[in-house]
C-alpha cells in the first residue's frame, strides 16, 4: 500500500439547508480496504455516490490514479475503473440476471456465444466468491438476498479496480459475508482496492486496513484497524458511549399468535412447508436462517400480502391465515417490512403522510373523509424526537432520508400504535450502533408491556440477545424451538443447515 489511486479532496455537498459532506478528504490507498464508519445520515453514502458520478460536488474534487474524474458522470467513473455496489438495489425487476449485470456496459442483443461468454464469467465470479446466481433468473422472482448478491456480482464483472461497497453484506448471513471478504482480501494482493461502508463492527475490524469516521458529514476521526477497538469505534461514530440494551428474563402470558402446519405456495422465491410456531404475550421469538430458505414467504403472510393455502395461523384465537394487511393493522398487528422501500414506505410522501399512512382510518388522524394535517404532522414530530429521526422534518419528502433514519421512521409508525403483536423483519438492517441500541431498547420495552414480537433476523448475535426461544428455517421449513441460553454459535450453525436431530438432515 504505497501510492493513493483514489484522492477525496475538500469535497462538500448541500441539500438545501443540509450539509450532507463538509470539507471531506482523504485517500485510498493501492491494494488497501478502507472502512468508511458514520452514524445513519453521517453523508457515508451521498460521498460514494459523488465519487462513482451519481452526485455532483458543491466544491472539491475527485482523483483517480493522479487524474481528475469528471464531476456527476458514472460512465467517467467506470471508466477510470470505479465500481460500487450500493446499498439500495439498482436492479431492473423484468430483466435476468444476466441482463442486469451487463446492461450499460453491452448490448442486450449480443450474440448467443457472446452471451455464452457472459455467462461463464458470471459463473467463475459466483463460484469464486461463494455468491451463487443462476444467470436466466428473473431478478423481480429472487429474495433481498440474492439481489444483494447480483449487484456485488454486477460490480465485479466489469473488473473495477477501485471498489465501492456501500452495506455489502446487510443481507448476506455471516459465513456468507466473511467468505466475501477473505476473496476481496485475497483480490487486494494484485491491484484492487476497497472503500466500503458497513455499521457491522466486527467487519471493519476483521476485514480493514484503516478507519475513516464522518460524523455530521465532516471526518471526525482516522484509525489504523490494527490500533483500535470496536468500542473506541462505536464511540467515535456517535460522540458518546453506545451500550446495547440486555434482554431480562421474565415470565410470559398467554399465546397471542399461532401457526398450525401452515402451507404457503409463493409466486417465486422458497414458500413455506408445514411450519409451526407459537408467540405468546411478552416473549421475542426469533427465526433465524440464510436469506433466500423461506423467511420472505412467512413476512408476507404475516403482512396480509400473502395467504396460506393449508394450516391455520390464528391471532388471540382467530383465524388470519387469509386476513388483508388492512385487518391485520386493525387487529393490532405491527409490521416492520424486510425492504423499507418497496413495502414500507413511499419515497415521495412527506413523513407525515407516511406517519398515518396505515392509521387514516383512525379518527385522531382524519375526520369525515379529510385528514387531519396538523394531528398528522404533530404525530410526526413525535416520532422524530422519540426515534432520533435524523434529517427529517414533518415536511421531509421521505426519500431523502438515509436508510436507517426511514427504518426508525417505519419502527417508530408501528410501536407507537401499541400493538399486541409485532412482525420485526430485519428491524436492524443498515442501522449503525447507536441506532440498533434504540431500536433494540423499543422492541424490548414493547415486550415487557406485553406485546408478542417475531423477529425475522440474519444477524445472530441480535438473535441472540433479543429473543426468548429461537427457530431455524431452512427451505421453508421451521426448526422445533430452543431458548436462547442453548443457542450457541454451535447449535445455530447446525440448525441453519437443516441438522435439527442427530444424524438428521434436511
């Protein structure tokens, strides 16, 4: 690691009255990975999309190997040999995956042994990484996680030299995401190097060079990796000590919500096959499982988007198994969805609109077919303070917050209702760790108040310290239960892979 190969220097940038970066600079280094840390809203991701020409600099440039890159053109920056991997897809849902990885960079209509080509490629680069991807699949079919996995595939098919990874592994399970950085270590040893961006700790530590911090858009601070700690870094990113809240054991009530052989038959992905499962009053059940086994088939029938052609799912004694979303908010049912854009939120409403968005029946929030705009917008500004929604005012279009600031958004839309139960899909996914201790402080205030909570996580650890008992889905099927005091790094990694009895496999 020797000379820069990419130079950030005094690059500021404004929306209006926001100062998303102010006077950022640093360098990337030949062959180095750089860990870029920042609380949600820091101006981690507007800074990436200035490099890669998605944003134009207010002031300031960008350098590439000694050469200044063309302000707001992402072909330039392909050119130069820049590819990112962003954090929110970029994908077009009626094309394959082969179309989407080479679209902008070939034509479409190539030649069968062209396209035979393309597709070896692809199929060297998957197996490579571990990121497997049928190349005729239709992205709009494919779960969260395999659409994370076209886009860094996407990335590295047009053999950039300089890598932007911006929440690479949000939804991949661990030993999916430390397979990916040990093959991006191993890559750095020619002439690649990585800038990438993740609220994951134990990644930066593991897998970076160095540090940089941003906090309220400016560098806060610059570590070697090998000189710090996960506390120092977590206390640098947020200005203040972060502990994360500890479940108390305590005895829970009756079931709320239970599912009897439930059968679900999706319109693509893995549905579900005689699952079972039972969450009572007060108690955190957690499904744990690698992303793509099931766990989006069992959010949609819990979210009303979805039906169950056999079993019985029953909520305090009644029959849900073919309830609409709309009756299930009424019976008090929460749903935190695992992809806050597509399904919960819409980025063009103003945060107060999405504040009621599921509540304009109730008539706190509207009155003889009219809303009530200023009960909306106090509700709003409630939540903004409770939840720490950065950036935002009532009147903030809703896409213009930062990923995790719209995740507080949605979190802080539901338990604000005091529902009897809550879907938590992902509830901590891109979050940084001064806001997965509030989220995790709120679930768990919602269930020692009683409300019944399943927790859909690929994260272990918060597995782990949030749920009561937990339950392993493997190819649409659930695990018998265990509590989480036998919920080793052992037990979990077998019950992921389907091995649930001795000598028993899936």
């Amino acid at each position: 690691m020797t000379s820069p190969v990419l130079e950030i220097r005094g690059i500021s940038k404004r929306f209006g009255a926001l100062t998303a970066n102010d006077a950022v600079s640093f360098e990337l280094k030949q062959g180095e990975i750089l860990a870029l840390l920042g609380e949600n809203g820091a101006g981690k991701t507007t800074l990436m999309n200035i490099i890669f020409g998605h944003y134009t600099a207010d002031e300031g440039e960008v350098r590439v190997n000694g050469a200044a890159l063309p302000p707001g053109r992402p072909r330039a920056a392909i050119a130069a040999g820049v590819g990112m991997v962003h954090q929110h897809f970029t994908l077009a849902g009626n094309l394959t995956v082969l179309e989407n990885i080479i679209i902008g960079s070939e034509p479409l209509t190539r030649a069968d042994s062209r396209r035979s080509e393309a597709i070896a490629k692809i199929r060297r680069i998957s197996e490579t990484f571990g990121l497997p991807a049928d190349p005729a699949a239709r992205v709009g079919d494919l779960s969260v996680g395999e659409r994370q996995r076209v886009e860094i595939l996407k990335a590295l098919y047009r053999d950039a030299r300089i890598l932007i990874l911006d929440e690479p592994t949000a939804v991949l399970a661990r030993p999916e995401a430390e397979q990916l950085f040990r093959t991006l270590r191993g890559m750095t040893a020619g002439d690649l190097s990585i800038i990438f961006i993740s609220h994951k700790l134990h990644e930066v530590m593991g897998s970076s060079d160095r540090v940089i911090v941003l906090r309220g858009g400016r560098v806060a601070a610059e570590r070697v990796t090998a000189d710090t700690t996960s506390s120092e870094l977590a206390e640098l990113m947020v200005g203040r000590s972060v502990t994360r809240p500890k479940r108390e054991a305590h005895a829970t009530g009756r079931p709320v919500l239970t599912a009897r052989g439930l059968r679900v038959r999706p319109a693509h992905g893995t549905g579900l096959d005689g699952v079972d499962f039972e969450v009572r009053e007060g108690e955190i059940l957690g499904i744990v499982g690698v992303s793509g086994n099931g766990q989006a088939a069992l959010g949609r029938l819990l979210s009303g988007t979805a039906q169950a052609e056999e079993g019985s799912l029953t909520f305090q004694g009644e029959d849900i198994a073919k309830a609409t979303p709309r009756a299930l908010i009424r019976r008090g049912i929460g749903r935190i969805p695992e992809d806050r854009h597509a399904e919960g939120a819409i980025g063009d409403l103003a945060v107060w609109e999405n504040a009621v968005l599921e509540r304009l029946d109730d008539p706190a929030f509207s009155r003889a077919g009219f809303v009530r705009r200023g009960a909306a917008r106090g509700f709003a500004a409630e939540l903004i303070r409770r939840f720490d929604i950065r950036g935002a005012t009532p009147d903030t279009r809703t896409r213009q917050l930062s990923g995790g600031n719209m995740q507080k958004l949605i979190l802080g839309r539901n338990l604000a209702n005091a529902p009897k139960f809550i879907l938590a899909n992902q509830p901590t996914r891109g979050l940084d760790e001064g806001a997965i201790a509030g989220v995790h402080a709120e679930l768990l205030a919602a269930r020692a108040a009683g409300a019944a909570i399943l927790l859909i996580s690929e994260d272990l650890d918060e597995a782990v310290a949030l749920s009561d008992r937990i339950q392993a889905i493997v190819k649409g099927r659930l695990s018998a239960p265990v509590t989480a005091e036998q919920a080793d790094a052992r037990t979990l990694g077998l019950m992921m892979a389907g091995v649930w009895e001795a000598n028993h496999a899936i």
